[in-house]
C-alpha cells in the first residue's frame, strides 16, 4: 500500500508536519508495511515558506526590513535546496497583522519591506523568486516595493513620491535607471488565488480595502489612485496590465509585479504541488489523504483540497480529505473528486 500525505495545517492548531505525523502512525498501526510519503502543503498565504522549505530541502533565513508604516522588524525568507530559489511570504513584511487596529490605513502603508526581502535573496545569489502575496495591509500597487528595488516614481516637481496608496496620485513619470541590476536575470513567480484587476468595481480597493482599514470616502481615492498609476505604467511603459485576471492581488501588488517584474501569476496550491513534482508521486499512490482546518464550500473554490482534487480526478486516484469541522455544503464535493470527507472530531 503506498499512501501519500499532503495535509495543509489546521490553523491555530496544528502545523501541516504534526498532522501528517499523527496521520502516519495512525496508518502504520493498521497497516505496518505500509509505504508513506508526506509533504507540508500550503496554498501560496500562510505556512507557504515553511512548506516550501521544508520539501525542498532548503533553509529560512531572518533580515531586518521595514512593516507598512516603515517600522523596523524582522522578518523571514527561505532559500530552497537549488541555492538559486527565493520563498517570500509577503505578509512577513507587509501583512495587515502587523498592522495595530487603530493605525490600519492603506492611503499609507507601504510593501516596502518586499522589496526589501527580494533584494535580500538577490544579494544571496537567488534569481528564481516564488511569492505569496495574501494579507496585505497595503494598497499601493507595489510602488514601495519597487522603490526599494531601485525604481523611481517622481511628482511633477521631479521629486521622489512618498508611500502608500495616496501616493500614487502624485506620480507622473518612472525612471527605471536605479533599478537593480540583478533583476533582469530573475523571474518571480506570484502565489495569487484571486482574479480581481487593480480597479474598479470589483478591484484592489473596492473589495479589499475596508478590512486594511478605508474608509468609504477612502476607498473611491484609492480606487481613482490605482486607475492613475495604470495609466502613468501605460504610458512610462507601454504595458497594459490594469485587467489582468489577478493584477488587483494584495491592493493591485499583482498588477506591480506583472509591470515591472514581468511576472507570471499562478494559483498558490499550483505552485506548491509543482515544487514537489505531486503529479508524478500521484501514479504511485493507492490513495491520497489531505484536509485543513474546516472544510466548507470555500474549500472547493481554489484552496488546498480543490487543487490537489482535480490532480487525483486527472490520475483517477481516491482522495480522503480530514478536517476538524466539516460544513454540510462541502459533502458536495465528491463531485469534484473528492472521495470521501471526515471530521476528526468524535
């Protein structure tokens, strides 16, 4: 019997690791001989860096950077066994709990520490970058993280724009002669499960902007904002990016990263699966256990167990997925491949 493991972790109470340990011996008390292999998964937000580096035999490394309000703190990166390969969560540096309640306002937190942490991994020698980009405090479009990547974004007095959203009224032209170097000889693959464009109805501030803290007064300026600088990147860079599916990601930082790091969007499941070649374990599987926290609906709608679904649908292998509570609407989900559901709970 050969059974593989790939359990996102329950939050607040166990790490992918510790389930797939308790899941092991459960499996080896009942069936001795049995083959498992086991991997930490996450679907590109939290425990994305510890998943990754954990299955490719990398290491995490801690720097200084700077929050959303440009306060000095640590944060962590990973670099996988390749040497070359850099794992960015950007809520480490730019994530809204980092943010105290009282002083959440996206018209001036910053992805500053981003680039920061990017520009850390440059200087280790990575030029292959993988990125989750989920809970943002931020919705500057990625100009603080591009700012401290080199990038310059002048007002009309030829002067250097400040941070956060509001600042990117201001911006009239960008001078890319800064920038660093080394980045033309990366690519950034982005962890992004949504597929919002930077503006509009349903874009970066309209959606996501009044749980980082906006106003509603807040969030037309932010939109109006974002709408300004797409057309400055139009017209400074030629690109249109604005309404690319996911360019709104994390306060419309997808929309930087397509821009000016020419990056390529993914679904963060994807991205995790890819990196331990899960399509090729899966031909030797009998069957395959996964689960997180609470299975509802949403799980079926590009988390975890919908992504690792359609690769057992495609290979036509029984998946079973654990959960400490289970909604009554997920039971659904043997339609989209998924075998059997159980909670965990007694």
């Amino acid at each position: 019997m050969n059974v593989l493991i790939a359990m996102d972790s329950f939050k607040g109470c166990a790490t992918s690791r510790e389930l797939s340990g308790a899941i092991q011996k459960g499996i080896k008390k009942v069936y001795p001989v049995a083959k498992i292999n086991a991997y930490e998964i996450a679907d590109g937000g939290e425990g994305t860096l510890e998943a990754m580096v954990a299955n490719g035999c990398g290491k995490i490394f801690t720097c200084n950077v700077h929050d959303p309000l440009m306060n000095v703190i640590s944060a962590q990166y990973g670099i996988l066994g390749d040497g070359v390969t850099c794992v960015i969560e950007m809520a480490r540096a730019s994530g809204l709990p980092l943010v105290p309640l009282e002083k959440r306002n996206p018209l001036v937190t910053t992805t500053f520490g981003v680039g920061e942490l990017i520009k850390e991994g440059l200087l280790k020698g990575c030029r292959k970058f993988i990125v989750g980009i989920g809970g943002s405090a931020t919705n500057d479009a990625g100009v603080g993280m591009l700012q401290a990547l080199g990038f310059s974004f002048l007002n009309k007095e030829g002067n250097e724009v400040g941070f956060g959203g509001k600042a990117l009224s201001e911006i009239v032209c960008i001078d890319t002669t800064n920038a660093l170097e080394a980045l033309s000889e990366c690519t950034f693959t982005i962890a992004c499960d949504v597929d919002n464009p930077m503006y509009g109805e349903r874009g970066a501030a309209h959606i996501y902007s009044r749980q980082k803290g906006a106003s509603e007064e807040d969030v037309l300026s932010l939109d109006a904002n974002v709408k300004h600088f797409a057309s400055v990147i139009k017209k400074e860079l030629g690109k249109e990016v604005a309404h690319i599916k996911g360019s709104g990601a994390a306060g419309a930082l997808g929309g930087g990263f397509l821009a000016f790091l020419n990056a390529k969007l993914c679904s963060g499941i994807d991205i995790v699966l890819d990196a331990i070649a899960f399509d090729t374990r899966l031909k030797e599987a009998d069957f395959v256990i996964t689960g997180e926290g609470k299975i509802d609906v949403q799980s079926l709608m590009g988390k975890v167990i919908s992504g690792i679904a359609k690769r057992c649908v495609k290979a036509n292998v029984p998946l079973i997925a654990l959960a400490g509570g289970v909604e009554h609407t997920a039971f659904a989900s043997h339609k989209n491949g998924v075998s059997a559901i159980f909670s965990i709970l007694q």
